[in-house]
C-alpha cells in the first residue's frame, strides 16, 4: 500500500482528453536512466526536442552506455513523425500539376519505390509514399521485432531511409522555400537530420544539398559541380546510395530508390 501511495504522487506523464496547448506533455523532464517504459529512448528524444528544438547537439547526444543502433533507430522514426508535418504544409501547394516530378534542383529526378517498377510520381504522392513505406519498414516485426536490441542487418536499412525522406527536405528547399523557411525556423528539423546524417554516416556529404549553415557550409562547390558539368551523358539512373560521378554530371539524371 505505501509503494501505491508513493507512486499517486509522481506525476502523471500524460495528456489528459481537454489538454490546452499550452499544457500539452507539460510536465517535469525525467533523465533517461529514470525513464521506466519500453519506449524510454524516444521518449527521452521527445522530451530533448521540446526542451529546446535548435539545441541540436544536445537532441543528438546519446546516453551513456546507450545502443548505437537503436539510438539511429529511434531518431529515425522521430525524424518519420515530425516529417508528417512538413508533409500537412506542403498539400497546400505542392500540387500534381504544379509539382509532377519528384525534383530537388534541374539536376535530379527521383524514382518512386513504392511501385512495382521505381517510376516518377508527382512530389506529394512521392513525399506520401515515402513515409508510408519508412513507417512499414520502422513497424516491421520481421527487421525490428524489438526496440531495446536491434540486428546489425536491420541497422543496415537505415541508411535508405534517409536517403529517401532527406529528399522531401530538398524538394522542399527548392520549390516550396516559403514553407521551408517557416517550418524550419520553427522545429531546426533538416539542420538536425543533416547533422545526423553525417555524424553517422548515413548519406553521403555531396548529396546533401540543403545548404545548412555551419554544417555543410561547401555546399555551393558541390552545387557547382552539379550545375557546370565536365561532360554531359544521357539521362541515366542511379541505384539508391549511389553518388553522383565527379566531376563528370548528366545534365538531367534520375536517381532510383530500387
């Protein structure tokens, strides 16, 4: 009875139904070791972001004796989550018939892998795509049955699924620059995916095409080296992961998620 009476007075880490905004996950922050739930690691990040969204290197400090891998995991799925939101911002007019291709800048056209052939899709069912098959891949029993140890060939998809989402963060950049500036002036969520990304190596520096300042600060050399070509070949297409040939660029080139 006196361990039930200790525990009515910890704080109930719950949004209760009728929570205001401002009330929303109001409550005491807890160090991960405190943290007593299976989902305790994205907790943890969740409660780092809304403590301070541009502390970056703090969201992104693992604890100690903390799992790699499942630390990946679980800020991948985070990055999933809050992706859906940019996601909300750009129906408004990221349109089919505005937005027929998946593109970053002229040089890029992604293909689409949730068809039976990788073919072009309109950006926004690109963008839907995209995190629909990150979030069955995340939930997959078969390659993450567990969220405390994780296989090191499970880990090995993670780098693909970056490669695919940082993408809507491109598109976003280069053609709705509006909705990108808000939204990232509000979460710091590219800057701090492309930290990630390559703290861990998950995507090659030179396909990172965002400018973020002090992070990849010479991005313009590799937009020039995208944009004034050596030799130009026919259009052709990449494999997901593989980096552009340098110097050597097509003028157009579709990258494949297959």
């Amino acid at each position: 009875m006196s361990d039930l009476q200790v525990n009515t007075k910890l704080p109930l880490r719950r949004n209760r139904p009728g929570s205001k905004a401002k009330d929303w996950c109001h409550w005491p922050e807890e160090t991960s070791e405190n943290m007593d739930s299976l989902y305790h690691i994205q907790q943890y990040i969740q409660q780092s972001i809304r403590r301070d969204s541009s502390d970056i290197d703090f969201i992104l400090k693992a604890p100690d004796q903390q799992d790699e891998g499942v630390w990946k995991y679980e800020h991948l799925r985070q990055f999933c989550l809050e992706l859906n939101d940019l996601t909300v911002l750009l129906q408004k007019e990221c349109l089919p018939e505005t937005c027929s291709q998946m593109t970053a800048t002229e040089q890029w056209i992604f293909l689409c892998a949730a068809h039976k052939n990788p073919k072009e899709c309109p950006a926004i069912d690109y963008t839907r795509h995209t995190l629909d098959g990150a979030a069955s891949l995340l939930n997959s029993n078969k390659y993450f049955p567990s969220r405390i140890s994780i296989k090191e060939t499970s880990i090995a998809k993670l780098g693909s699924v970056c490669r695919r989402i940082y993408r809507i963060f491109s598109h976003a950049y280069y053609h709705h620059r509006p909705i990108y500036d808000e939204f990232e002036g509000r979460t710091h969520l590219c800057r701090r995916f492309t930290v990630f990304a390559l703290r861990y190596g998950l995507i090659p520096k030179d396909n990172l095409i965002v400018p973020i300042h002090g992070v990849n600060q010479d991005i313009t050399t590799i937009m020039q080296q995208q944009t004034s070509p050596v030799k130009t070949h026919s259009n052709q297409s990449l494999k997901n992961g593989d980096s552009p040939p340098s110097p050597t660029v097509t003028a157009t080139q579709a990258e494949s998620d297959a």
